[in-house]
C-alpha cells in the first residue's frame, strides 16, 4: 500500500503569526500606553482636585460662575446705569458723525492740538464740537471723580467673554483728554488739573475687572492723564494750588498696585474651564486639540506658572521683572522640552499670556507716575523758592526724593539743570535696560522718537515758559 501524504499546516499558521504581529501587538501596545497614561493622569487629576478645593476655598474664581462672584465682590453698581447710559450716547451716530474733523476723536484727524500762540486749524470745529456735548462731558467728568469700580453686566464665558463696555470707556476717556488739552492751549490751570484728575478716575472705572485685558485699557487712560500732566509741568501751566491738589493722586500709582495680582487671578479662573474643554479656544473642526484628553498634568503645569507669577513681589521693578522673567523661562522650557513635555503643556504653552509684556506695562505705568511727581515737585519748588533744585534730593519737603521714587535698572532718573531750563529723564522698558547718563535725543529724525518723549521732561524757567 502507498503511503499517504498529509500537507502541513505551516503556511496557515504563518499568516496567523503575521496578523497577529501586524494588528494586535500594536493594539495591546496602545492600550498599554493609555493605561500608563490614564494612571499617570489619574495622579495629576488628585492634585488638581486638591489645588481645585484650596482656590475654592480661598474666594478664588476657578470657572465662570466663581469668577462672576469675584467680580461682583471687588465692583459696585450703584453708578452703573449712569454709565450704561453715557456710553450708549458716545456710541450713537449722532455723536459719532459730530466727531469729524476732531482731535483726538475724529479718525479723520492727525493733527495735534497746538500749545497757545500757535496756529490751530480745527479750532472753530472743536470748540463747536465741546460746546454741543458740554453735558455729556460734565456728567463723564463728575462720576469719573474719585471713581470706584464699576460693575457691568458682564457675562463670564471663559475666553469667549465680551466686555464691551471696557472698550467703550476709551471714547470717554478720549472726550476728557480733547478737553484737557483745549485747556492746554488755553493755559487754563483749574481746567487742566480738572481734566487729569477725572481721567484718573476713569481709569479707575474698568480697575475691578480681574482680566489683563482690562487692565491694560485702564492703564491707557491712565497714560492719557501722564500726557496731559507732562505737558502741563513743562510749560508751567498748573499753578502750585492745583499741583498741590494732584500730586497725592499721581503718587497713588507710582508703585504696582493691586490690579496686577486680581488681573493674574481672573486670567486664572479664566483659563481653568479650558483644560476640561479646550474647544473654548480651539476649533473642533480644525485641530485635534479641541479633544486632546489628559489635560490634568498641562493644567498643573499652567497653575505651577502662576502660582509663581502671584508669589512674585511687586514693590521692586527689578525683582519684579526678574521674576516673571523665570516664569517666562520655564514655559520655555516645558514647550521646548521632549515629546512628553510638549505633551504635557499643549494647552498651556497657547494660552499662558505674555508674562513680561503685562508686566512692563504695570511697571511703566508706575515708572511714569513717579516721573509726574518728581516733575510736579520739581515745579513746586521753582514756584517757592524762585529757582529749580539742584538735586532731586531737595524735593523732601514734598514728601518725595529721587532716593524712593526709582525706575527699573538700578539707576535712579538723570537730573540736571542748565541755565534756565531743568531735564527730568528716565528710559524705554522696551528698549533700555537702565537710565542713561544723559538725556535720550529727540531729534525729528531719532527712531522711536514719540515712544522717547514721555521719558523726558524738559522745563524752562516757569517766567519762560509763561511767554
């Protein structure tokens, strides 16, 4: 009998191997990763929790509806339908189209209001201009006064929220700063001393919104009130009364105050609620990240940053600046680092803000105000004692020295009086890194020329600057 053949297997068995190398090695390779992964955000998600129930704790907002009580807990409420209704009428057609060909409100206008003598194009129109929304700029003038924060009816949807009443503020600041500077022209001192004061306080307005952005249109009214305070020391046009009356407010902000940390705070409160759902900030449609999952680690990577930010001390410019300068530095870091780590700060790395921008604006803000009280004490002197002072330690009697009033940079302001003119100067935050030995050029052709001005205060002798 032949003996009978079986064929082996051994094909078929290869294809199973294969398959199963092909398809679910790499599966149970995934799910391994996941588990890891999943454990790993588990752990990070306790701490979260943990950090989550201290904030909580503490009045801190960590969502829209904390961040609504936040908000209402550091405003009032009791002049905002006054205001409601003054910046509806700022946004009106009448209003905007009786703005044209006005400085500093009209778009049509470059031209700056010039100092008095000299020749003023749209004079006629601006006065015309003031006199029909007299009214309107009086009761802006009254409630911006020695203002507290006002509360408006802001809904707190994380990223997505509208504050449009913060951007509407700078048409009223604006009708304030046209005023303040027709009484330049006018070298109407009560007028101006007026004008600044009210700019001050509406700057103040906007102040208890816990957002940077906010901030930063307060900080740009408040600008508006150092231009105007400049020109007025330089030409000598506030007389002691009225310098006497302002230089306590203008030295209110000559430190960083506390903005800086309630803005840090709300921007936190902000944030937290994208981590849970980053299409807040992202598009479904467009990226994956709208549904990036394991976000407890990005998110403690996130509040380790601004835990650093708010534990960072504000009465030095320096140590300030150095500070968030670290903070800065380690979110460069986790961005840059490996694929974890890049992993791990997704979210944060897009929408952690600009540390040190926000922070420069704060220290410019103050860096001008004790600019504006050495100049006004500086004038003061002049008008008691007939001559400038020679040193910026002579301004004692004033409250005020060079020795404690101190910019960024370790170098305290340039100082020097020539013949019969005093030069105050300080430095760009953007640009220097300390106050020069002598006064910045402002030749008409100097880069950055207008950025510089703010940064140097020229006074002639006050009988001088009279003519």
């Amino acid at each position: 009998m032949s003996e009978i053949n079986v064929p082996k297997r051994r094909g078929r068995s290869c294809l199973v191997y294969g398959l199963v190398g092909c398809f679910l090695l790499p599966i149970l390779a995934i799910a391994c990763v996941l588990v890891v992964f999943a454990i790993r955000d588990s752990a990070a998600q306790k701490r979260l929790t943990a950090r989550m129930d201290s904030l909580r704790s503490q009045g801190m907002p960590i969502d829209n509806q904390s961040l609504a009580q936040f908000y209402e807990s550091r405003t009032s409420a009791i002049d905002q339908t006054k205001w409601l209704t003054i910046l509806a009428e700022l946004e009106s057609a009448e209003f905007r189209e009786s703005t044209t060909g006005v400085p500093i409100l009209g778009s049509q206008v470059t031209n700056e209001i010039p100092l008095s003598g000299q020749p003023w194009e749209e004079e006629a129109a601006t006065r015309e201009f003031l006199d029909k929304w007299r009214d309107l700029h009086d009761r802006i003038m009254r409630l911006s006064m020695d203002s507290v924060p006002v509360r408006f009816p802001i809904d707190w949807q994380s990223f997505s929220t509208l504050l449009p009443q913060t951007q509407q503020m700078r048409s009223a600041a604006r009708l304030l700063s046209l005023r303040g500077h027709v009484a330049l022209h006018d070298r109407d001192s009560a007028a101006v001393r007026r004008s600044i004061d009210a700019l001050l306080g509406c700057g103040n307005v906007n102040s208890g919104e816990p957002i940077l952005v906010s901030q930063l249109v307060a900080i740009a009214i408040d600008g508006m009130a150092i231009e105007i305070t400049k020109v007025a020391v330089e030409q000598g046009i506030l007389r002691p009364k009225d310098l006497r009356d302002l230089l306590p407010k203008i030295l209110e902000k000559s430190s960083i105050g506390p903005s800086w940390k309630l803005a840090i705070q709300g921007e936190r409160g902000l944030t937290i609620p994208i981590f849970k759902d980053p299409s807040g900030i992202f598009n479904p449609n467009e990226t994956m990240i709208a549904s990036l999952p394991f976000r407890a680690t990005d998110a403690n990577n996130y509040l380790d940053l601004i835990d650093g930010v708010l534990e960072t001390k504000t009465e030095d410019f320096d140590t300030f600046r150095q500070s968030l300068a670290r903070q800065e530095e380690k979110l460069r870091e986790l961005i840059s680092g490996g694929l974890l780590a890049k992993f791990d700060s997704v979210v944060t790395g897009m929408i952690t803000p600009a540390l040190m921008a926000a922070g420069d604006a704060f220290v410019r803000q103050a860096t001008a105000h004790r600019m504006a009280a050495l100049g006004m004490a500086i004038r003061l002197y002049e008008f008691d004692n007939g001559r400038f002072p020679r040193s910026l330690n002579d301004l004692q009697p004033y409250g005020i020295t060079g020795d404690l009033l101190l910019p960024a940079g370790g170098t305290p302001f340039g100082y020097k009086v020539e013949a019969d003119r005093a030069t105050l100067w300080g430095f760009d935050l953007r640009r220097e890194s300390a106050v020069p030995p002598e006064p910045p050029e402002l030749g008409e052709d100097e880069p950055y020329r207008q950025e510089t001005q703010m940064w140097v205060w020229e006074m002639p002798a006050a009988s001088a600057s009279e003519q």
